[in-house]
C-alpha cells in the first residue's frame, strides 16, 4: 500500500508535470497518487492563478484517464483558509491548510523562510511565540465547521524554523494547550497528514506533527494519512519508511487512504 496526497506541480510551485510525478510514483511502486495544487488565492505567490487552475485540472483529469491501468489518480487541492473553494467539485478530496498570519492590517506567510517567519514573531506577535501560536491555531480549527476540508495540512507549521532559528521553541503552556485543543476539535471529522515535505527540502529532521502532538492524535482516535507534501518527484516518498515508524511508536495501528468509496482504513503493516 502506497499513496501520497500531498504532491504540486508546475502548475504552482512544484517542478514537475504531473505526468512526470505520476512516472515516477509508478517506479517507486506507489498504487495511487493524488495531485494537491495551491488552489487560486491572489495574495499567494505559490498557488495557481485561476487560468492555470482550470489547466491543472484539465491536464489532472486527463492523465487520470490515460493512466487509469497502470496507477489510480486523484484530482485534489490545497486550499489555504484564506482562500475557500466555493464547490468541492471536481476535486476528489481537499487539504485545509494555514499558510499565513495577519496583524494590524499586515500579512505575511509563515512558511517562506526564516527571515519572514522572525518578521511574524516579532512585528505582529512582539515576539511571543505563544501569541502567534494561539492566532495560528485558531485559524487552523475553523476548518472543523468547512465541510469540503478532508485532511488538515502540516499541522504544526508554526514548527517549520526550528532547527534554523535559534532558541524558537513552542513548548510553552499556552502553545500546547492551542494546539491540543485545535486536535480536540479536528479529530473527530477531519484526517491529519503526517507530512515528511520540510525534510526534503532540508529545512527539518522530522515530519509534521511533532511526535509529542502524535502522541496526544493517537488518545484522540485521530485518523492518520501519509504524505510528503512533494514539490520535486525525487522526494515523492521522502522519508516514509521512518515517518511509518514514527507513527507506530506513537500508537497507531493503521492509516488511511483514499479509494473510490472516501477514506479507508488499513493496517499499518500494509503500507511500505
Ligand atoms: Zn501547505
Ligand atoms: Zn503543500
């Protein structure tokens, strides 16, 4: 059982055509692979422009036809909760994810670098991490009421420059508590991604949620899917094998994947 969700193409900021991704998850023996451009919002420079929307989606369906003996094809999207898809429809399944934060009329994006991450902490949370923790959470659980959000995507994203800025931490009481009470509210109707996208591109040791969050998903009977948030075909399954581990040692038993019937569950000794 192999399946990544999570994946961009050309047609936003990824680098390959997603005949080329869909190539080489055939190669690396994935079973299905779903396509999740950054779906159109203006003040994001990574998602698609409404032409290039309707081409992906053109394009998507398409490869999903010629592939359809060889590898099974989702069309779905990444929809930043700045920029709400009106209708689910064409799109098989939707990642709900934050990608920025406002203050005082000022919107930055929290997952460009660190450089722009500092300018958040520090010019629209006076540098308190758990200020910016508990906006970002907020926004993070009012997807619990978006009924066209299937996965919620890289959780804890607030985490992305941990490694790169000195001394950043989240592990305050008030961060955690956001962030256990966001999972209260999502892990009854919403999937979460462990996602392996940050290792690839070098920023990060681990994936997406940190294991002490997996931990408290587990006791929440959250329901788990694997994806490595892929922008470059030669990570398409960038860290899996340690990422399956990771989710074992927190207590999980299986994962999910998305067939013809939604969401199934399968034991986690299927997956490689
Ligand atoms: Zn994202
Ligand atoms: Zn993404």
């Amino acid at each position: 059982m192999k399946q990544n969700l999570h994946t961009h193409t050309v047609y936003c900021d990824g680098r390959d055509t997603p005949a080329e991704m869909a190539e080489e998850a055939i190669r690396l023996g994935f079973d299905s692979l779903g396509f999740s451009g950054h779906g159109r919002l203006s003040i994001d420079q990574a998602a698609m422009t409404p032409e290039a929307q309707e081409a992906y989606i053109k394009d998507v369906l398409k490869l999903q036809q010629r592939m359809q003996d060889r590898l099974k094809i989702y069309l779905g999207l990444e929809q930043d909760v700045r920029g709400r898809c009106p209708e689910k429809k064409p799109f098989a399944y939707i990642i709900g994810s934050v990608h920025f934060l406002e203050a005082d009329g000022v919107i930055l994006p929290l997952d460009h670098s660190p450089e722009i991450f500092l300018r958040i902490l520090n010019e629209l949370y006076h540098g308190d991490p758990a200020a910016l923790a508990k906006a970002y959470y907020a926004e993070v659980r009012q997807m619990a009421d978006w009924d066209e959000v299937d996965i919620i995507g890289h959780l804890d994203l607030i985490t992305k420059f941990k490694e790169r800025i000195p001394g950043l931490s989240f592990d305050d009481s008030v961060s955690i508590q956001a962030a256990l009470s966001c999972i209260d509210v999502l892990a009854p109707c919403k999937l979460f991604e462990v996602n392996t996208g940050a290792i690839a591109r070098g920023y990060r040791h681990d994936p997406y949620p940190s294991e002490k969050l997996l931990r408290y998903m587990h006791e929440r009977h959250a329901r788990l899917v694997l994806s490595s948030d892929c922008h470059d075909r030669r990570y398409l399954d960038c860290f899996f094998p340690e990422a399956l581990e990771m989710i074992q040692r927190c207590g999980f038993r299986s994962l999910y994947v998305l067939g013809d019937n939604g969401f199934e569950e399968h034991d986690i000794s299927e997956f490689d």
